[in-house]
C-alpha cells in the first residue's frame, strides 16, 4: 500500500479507537455515578471517567469530519473546552455544598436551629471553612 492509501485507513483506524475508548469510558463513568455508595465517591465518575469518554467521542468526531471533506469546525473544540472547563467546578461546587451540609448537620445539637457556617477564620483547613475540633463534634458525626 502506498502512503497516501494507508492515510486514509488509519485516520478512520484512529476515530474507531477514540469512539470506542469514548464509549468504554463514558460508561465506566455511568456505572460509578449509580453504583457507588456516596456523594464524594460519586462524583468522580461524572466528572473524571465521563469527561474524558466524552472528550474522545468529540476527538473522535473532529477527526472525522476534518478527514471526510466537511473541513475542521470549532464547535467540537469550544464543547470539549466547555466540557473540560464546566465539569470540574461544578464537582467542586457540589463537594463544597456536601461539606457546608455536613458540617451544619454535625455541628450542631439536634433540637436548636442554626445559621450557616461561619466564614473562614485564621485556622481554616478547607476552601470554605475550617473544619471543627474532633471534640466539637457529636458521635453520629463519627460516620
């Protein structure tokens, strides 16, 4: 085979690996999102092995589209900068609210109302606040 008929075969070679890899991640993504057993865990497979399945499927697509005559189109890149960009944060915006709930929940006694977590002070652990000392907390906190 000369090389510009051996071109063509692996540029379509290369988008069925990426379609495939996408797939294959994309669905390990899924299954984590229902299977696993809590929030924290959870998010990693929408925003880790979901992210990065849809990545390849765009990649997959770029390369198709660019080899098969309809040009090279910025669409496929501004969704993937978007999805890359958005699905991190996001995670993030989530992780956070999980830890003002949780902290809320424990710090607190059961019957008395309270208000939301204080801002960060001068001894602060996390982005959002610092966490409570270990005798701060009540037992059904230790899980």
């Amino acid at each position: 085979m000369s090389p510009v008929t051996l071109l063509p075969t692996l540029l379509d070679a290369l988008t069925a690996f990426l379609i495939v890899l996408g797939g294959a991640f994309a669905l390990i993504g899924s299954w984590g999102l229902a299977r696993l057993p809590a929030l924290m865990t959870r998010l990693h497979g929408p925003t880790k092995a979901s992210t990065l399945g849809v990545g390849g499927i765009i990649l997959a697509s770029m390369l198709w589209f660019a080899h098969h005559g309809e040009g090279a189109s910025s669409h496929e890149l501004l969704i993937t900068l978007f999805l890359f960009l958005s699905a991190p944060i996001s995670a993030n915006m989530i992780a956070k609210a999980y830890i003002h709930r949780r902290f809320r929940r424990c710090s607190a006694p059961e019957d008395v109302e309270t208000e939301l977590p204080a801002p960060p002070g001068e001894r602060t652990d996390w982005a959002t606040f610092g966490a409570p000392e270990p005798s701060e907390t009540s037992e059904r906190c230790e899980t």
